[in-house]
C-alpha cells in the first residue's frame, strides 16, 4: 500500500468510488457526480496552494482518496474515503491518515490538521484516535445528511503531537 499524489488518470476511479454510494452513509459526499465535474475538481484543486490529495494504492489499483483541504477553523482539514469495504478494517486507514499528516506537517509545515466525522462512525473515530487526534468539539446539527440535521464531531491532530523524525520537523 502506497499513497502517491492524485493525477488525472485516477478521477474516473475516484468517480467510480462515489458514485457507487459505497462511502454516502459516513461521509459528506453524498450525491454522484460526473466525470466532467470531477475533472473539474480535480483541475481546481491543482490551482489551489491550500488543496493536495492523494491515491490510496494498493497493488496498483486506486482504492481510496484523502486529502487536504482548507480548513473550517484553522490548519488544514483531512479527508478520507476508502472505496472498497473490502479493504477497510484492515490498517490501510490509519497508514493513510499517518502519511497524510506527515507530509502536512513536515512538508507543509502545518502546526494543526482537523477533521469532522459522525459521532457514530466509530471505525473512523478508532482510526483518527489511533493517529492521534484528539476530540474537541461536537458542532451540533452541523450537516444535513439523508433529510435530517446531524451532529459532527470535530477532532484534530498538532504538530507537537506527532512523533516526527528529526529530519521531518518543522523549523
Ligand atoms: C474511515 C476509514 C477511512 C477507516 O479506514 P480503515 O482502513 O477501515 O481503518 P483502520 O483499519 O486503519 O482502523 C479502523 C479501526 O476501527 C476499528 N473498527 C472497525 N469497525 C469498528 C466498529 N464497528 N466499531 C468500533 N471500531 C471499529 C478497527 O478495529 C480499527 O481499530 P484498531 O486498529 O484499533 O483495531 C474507512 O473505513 C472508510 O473510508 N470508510 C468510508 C468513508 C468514510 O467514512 N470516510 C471517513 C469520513 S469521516
């Protein structure tokens, strides 16, 4: 399993991933998109200073995406979906989310990461708690997800957190 920088080839396997509705109940992407608008995303966020994201490979196959995003509050916001449920629960998560946070921190010099993920979702939680975020906030009836105004639960990961290399900390 690697992660690599996302190219254009992948969108039509990041396409794929969403439109199957395979992550609809945990995540904020909730509708189908077309390629056209992928690619359109995809284009947008190579202009963008404050946007990278990545492929989640494994044997050479596209098998999630992560990101990071402008924040809501402060740092960077990290994303993640991993399409097939077949690979999930079995690590690829919390390797993702390390690197992620590794490359923000020692690459982009990030002093903070945050996320937002459903109070109920307690396979991402065990994840991001595994990486090292930390709870901070419930926004209460923060998304409106499937019809109904739902709580998120805010978490986020500092710099002086993270057990960095030395060649990997910030100055
Ligand atoms: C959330 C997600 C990225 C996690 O990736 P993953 O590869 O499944 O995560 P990992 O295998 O590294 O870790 C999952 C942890 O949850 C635990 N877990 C799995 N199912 C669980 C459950 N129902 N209840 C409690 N813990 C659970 C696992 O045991 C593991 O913890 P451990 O390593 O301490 O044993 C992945 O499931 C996913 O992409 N889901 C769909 C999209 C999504 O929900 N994205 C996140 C939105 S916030």
């Amino acid at each position: 399993m690697r992660l690599r920088r996302l190219q254009r080839a992948d969108i039509e396997a990041v396409r794929d991933g969403f439109a199957s509705g395979i992550a609809a109940a945990t995540t904020r992407w909730m509708f189908p998109r077309s390629l056209p608008s992928k690619l359109g995303w995809f284009d947008d966020m190579e202009a963008s200073k404050e946007h990278d994201a990545f492929a989640i490979v494994v044997n050479r196959r596209v098998v999630g995406i992560c990101s990071l995003r402008p924040p809501r509050f402060a740092g960077r916001e990290l994303t993640i979906a991993i399409f097939d449920p077949a690979m999930r629960g079995r690590g690829l998560g919390t390797f993702a989310v390390t690197e992620l946070c590794r490359f923000g921190f020692s690459q982009l010099r990030l002093r903070r990461i945050e996320l937002g993920v459903y109070p109920n979702h307690r396979a991402a939680i065990a994840c991001y708690a595994r990486c090292g975020f930390q709870y901070e906030a419930l926004l209460r009836r923060y998304v409106y997800h499937n019809g109904v105004w739902t709580d998120a639960m805010w978490m986020s990961l500092l710099r002086s957190e993270m057990g960095l290399k030395k060649n990997e900390r910030a100055r």
